[in-house]
C-alpha cells in the first residue's frame, strides 16, 4: 500500500530537516499544499488580481469568475443544494461557527434555552456558545464520552428536551472518533432543534454530503483539506441564512447606506464584508479538485488501511507502554491518533521525534475539556493523509523507539 497522492506533488515535503526526510504526520492541524494549489494562486496573483464585485473591467470580471467559481466548485463538493446562495466565505472554521453564534444564536436564542454540545468538541464549537450563555442566560448540555471513546447517546433524547441547538463535531480532532452524525441529527430534529456540524476533521477525509449528514449549518477550513489557510467555509441552509443578520458591517455586505441607517445585501454577500480573501478561494477550489480527481472514497479507504497500520504497528512495537486514545476500529475513526507514551511528556516526545524529521503535535489540541476526561493535561498526535503511507508509519515508530532509549 502506498501514497494514493504522489509525495512529488507536495513541494514541502522534499526537503528534508536535521538531515532527515520531513515525515509530516500534522495534518490535523493543517495539511500540506500539492503544486497545483501553489501555480493557481500564483497564477490569479500574475494574471488576474483585482478587486471582486467591483470593477467591470476585464481582469476584474476574471477575478469574480474565479471568485464565484471556487464558491461553486466548494458547494458542489459538500453537496449544497443551492452554493452559489448558501455558501459563505470565512476566514476559518472557527470564524464560521462564531458567525452563527453570533447571527443567528443572538436572534433566535432566549434565557432558558439549550444548547448541546458535546465533551469532545474543540474550543472553536464551545467557547462562541459560552460567550452567548453568560450574556444570554443560555443553558448548556453536554454529551459525554463512553469507554470505547465513542460519544455516549443513551440518554440523547432527555437531553434533546428543550434544546435549541446541537452543536457537534463531525470527527474528533484528538479521538479521531466518526460520531452518527445524521442518527444525532434526525432525532435532534424531532425535538425541533437545528444542528450544526463542526466538519473541519471530516471534509478534507470523507465524502461529505450536507443532505445525507442531515445538518443545518456546516463549518470547516480550506488548509486542513490541501488548501490555504486564512479562508473557510460555512454552509448554511438558504431560509436560514436569509433570516440572518449580518455578522460584519461594512463595504460589499450592503445595498445602501443612509445617515439613518443601512440594508443588507443578497446572498451570500451580505455575509461577506470587505475585501474577501480572493486568492485563497481560488486556491481552495484548486484543492477541491484536486481531492475530486484522487477521489474521496479512494481517500477515505486509504486512510483506513493506514489507520489499520498505524495502530497495529505502533501497538505491537511498544505494548502497555502506549497508550493511544480512541475508537480500536479504523471503520470508526479517522486517521488521528493521539497517544501517550509512558511518563514521557508529550512535548519532549514531540521534540525528539522532530530530530528523527517526524513532525507530531503536542499540547491539549483546543479540546481542554476532552483532556480532564481523559485525565491527561496533554497527548502526542500523529495525524495521516492522502500523502502518507507506511514508510511514515514506520518512520514513526522508529523514531519512538530512539525517545524511548532516550529517556531510559
């Protein structure tokens, strides 16, 4: 089994640090970039730059085809019913959830009303919703973990009565756990509340479709799924999105400003103040591309097979002295995997495995609440992609048994 994407394809990862080939397992936090993404921005900067939805010059009517077309090309790619309408450009996942927190949590959301989150969330899908609580006066519920690391829904429905709002992550960037998503969303609404999907782990790993999740707003981030970063994305249902306010004021969201106030543009750019990131969502729909061409199935039944690899290798080599935390099954997961080693500090392993070229991530990964669950302040994260194959794997064990003669 090899790379289902050709290592060549991403510049980065030719070259090589302390002497070592880069062995780059830190897609969760953001992915590498193929030369395709690279030439196409490169190419809107030489040939095209120019403000959208402004001019009526040549270059400046390339630059909306452009513009609007990456907005397409990402609809298309999560199954939006009407993108040219629904899809709105952000700055990160984080900035899309904030925004419905913000637009529609602030218009629809009164003392006494639920919210359910769960304890795996990332901070960008709680803090927003503790914000409005305290100023709101909201009630917030949480969805706890089971011993399988799974989320427990044995008691869904008690705690569906009277919420408002679920707000749910669609794949855990620590855990790697795959919720039911669309089970979650069906008896969410039924108990007449809307759900939004934080999506940033499942859209750059498996076909995602909003129809079939089931969701009524969806976030997620172009530079985790092959793209730039400083863009992402929130979908949202169009009925929705019309009853939203704007979240931002200023040029571009508006029709007309007077002394005594102001109205709202169209869709989607009312949501859309200001000069929007043009090239990163050029780059973003280079990305979509390129991830339709590999073909999300392919990926998907890649990372499995390499999950599979991971666990089983990383396991076997090291025994009770790891411990990794998640679902066993790959079919349940994605490819992260969050361990600890031992007493060693996940910072130190970080450190002595980037001397060996392996690049993990350390820290509490913005899910502090998952962290007390888990009794740990800390994990060490390797996280694959499309890009990785075996030899990383095995580049990562080799490079732990290094760290576990280090530290005796």
């Amino acid at each position: 089994m090899s790379s289902i994407a050709c290592k060549a394809d991403f510049p980065l990862l030719s070259q090589q640090v302390h002497g070592r080939r880069i062995v780059y397992l830190d897609s969760a936090s953001s992915s590498q970039r193929p030369q395709v993404v690279l030439d196409t921005m490169d190419d809107y900067y030489r040939t095209t730059h120019a403000n959208v939805h402004r001019g009526i010059y040549a270059i400046a009517e390339e630059a909306d085809r452009r513009y609007e077309g990456a907005r397409m090309a990402v609809g298309g790619f999560i199954g939006a019913p009407d993108p040219e309408h629904e899809v709105i450009f952000t700055k990160n996942t984080t900035e899309a959830i904030n925004l419905v927190s913000s637009s529609w949590g602030r218009c629809n959301l009164r003392a006494g009303d639920a919210v359910l989150l769960t304890d795996m969330d990332h901070h960008s899908n709680i803090v927003p919703w503790l914000t409005l609580a305290e100023e709101r006066s909201l009630e917030l519920r949480w969805l706890g973990i089971d011993e399988q690391y799974r989320l427990d829904l044995s008691e869904l429905d008690h705690q569906l009565d009277g919420v408002k709002l679920v707000a749910c992550t669609a794949m855990s960037n620590v855990l790697g756990t795959i919720p039911p998503f669309a089970q979650i969303a069906e008896r969410a609404h039924s108990a007449g509340a809307l759900v939004l999907a934080d999506a940033a782990q499942l859209v750059p790993h498996l076909p995602t479709d909003v129809g079939s999740l089931g969701c009524d707003f969806l976030a997620f981030s172009a530079h985790k799924m092959l793209g730039p970063t400083g863009i992402g994305v929130l979908w949202a249902r169009r009925a929705l999105l019309e009853e939203m306010p704007p979240f931002l004021g200023g040029g571009g969201m508006i029709r007309d400003v007077r002394h005594d106030g102001f109205s709202a543009n169209v869709l989607p750019w009312k949501f859309e103040a200001g000069t929007p990131p043009i090239a990163e969502a050029v780059g973003l729909g280079a990305a979509v591309g390129y991830l339709e061409s590999t073909g999300m199935e392919a990926v998907r039944k890649h990372e499995m097979n390499l999950t599979s690899y991971a666990l089983d290798t990383l396991s076997e080599r090291f025994g009770e002295n790891l411990r990794i935390f998640g679902p066993p099954d790959a079919e349940e997961r994605g490819g992260v995997i969050s361990f600890a080693y031992r007493d060693v500090h996940p910072h130190d392993m970080a450190q002595v495995l980037d001397q060996s070229g392996v690049c993990v991530r350390a820290g509490h990964h913005c899910t502090k609440p998952l962290m007390r669950h888990l009794g740990v302040s800390a994990t060490a994260r390797a996280s694959l992609y499309l890009y990785n194959d075996e030899s990383d794997v095995d580049a990562l064990a080799e490079a732990m048994a290094k760290a576990d003669t280090l530290f005796g």
